[in-house]
C-alpha cells in the first residue's frame, strides 16, 4: 500500500492461493522474513470474507500456547461447512496447527459419509 500515493497493489498469489483453495484444503506460504507473507494471508481474507466466506485469522505470534490451544480445540464446534483459517506464524506451534488439519480431515470425511457405519 501506498498511502501517500493512494494505491494498493495487489499481488497475483493471492488469486493463486485463492485458486489452489477450491482443489486443496491446506495451502502453505512460505517465504524469506519480510516478505510479505502475513500480508498475502490477509489479503486472502479480505478477498473470501467480501465473498460472504467465513474467514478466521491466527496470528500465533500474538497468542500464548494454551490460549492457542483452547481456540483449536474449539474449532470444531464451529457451525460452518466451509470455513477459511489462515495461521500467521504457522511454525511457532506445527503440533496444533497438524492436530487442526487432521481434525478438519476427519470433520470432511464424517460430512461427505466416510465416517458412517453401516447396518
């Protein structure tokens, strides 16, 4: 952004994560420190949300570990079908961010029938 010029430049991997998103669940961004990830990831956001998704912002870096933690385990009380989280700093707790992926993995199945058993 430059305000004093009165511009925003958008950058094209933001349609491109956007686009990935309809194909694969989880989507990584990984880049050198200051490279602008944290703004792609909340410029991905802003995008879904202004199409009427449910979108969840993370940004570890500004959470202690158990208040992370309690906000997973809550998840999946969340009455969405489709939800949109983004984890900013995804690194500084990879143990809940891998539970997160596999509770959505198990809440995909149970909702698509995998997870019913038969009579």
């Amino acid at each position: 952004m430059d305000y004093e010029q009165g511009f925003i430049v958008e950058r094209k991997e933001v349609d491109e994560i956007i686009n990935k998103l309809e194909t694969n669940k989880v989507q990584l961004v990984l880049g050198a420190p200051a490279s602008g990830k944290s703004i792609i990831l909340k410029n991905v956001g802003y995008k879904l949300a202004g199409e009427g998704r449910k979108v969840y912002v993370v940004e570890l870096k500004k959470h202690p570990k158990d208040e992370i933690k309690l906000f997973f385990e809550n998840i999946p009380q969340i009455d969405d079908d489709n939800p949109i989280f983004i984890i900013d700093d995804a690194h500084l707790n990879i143990s809940e961010c891998e539970r997160l992926i596999r509770n959505f993995k198990v809440r995909e199945n149970l909702s698509l029938g995998h997870g019913r058993q038969g009579k």
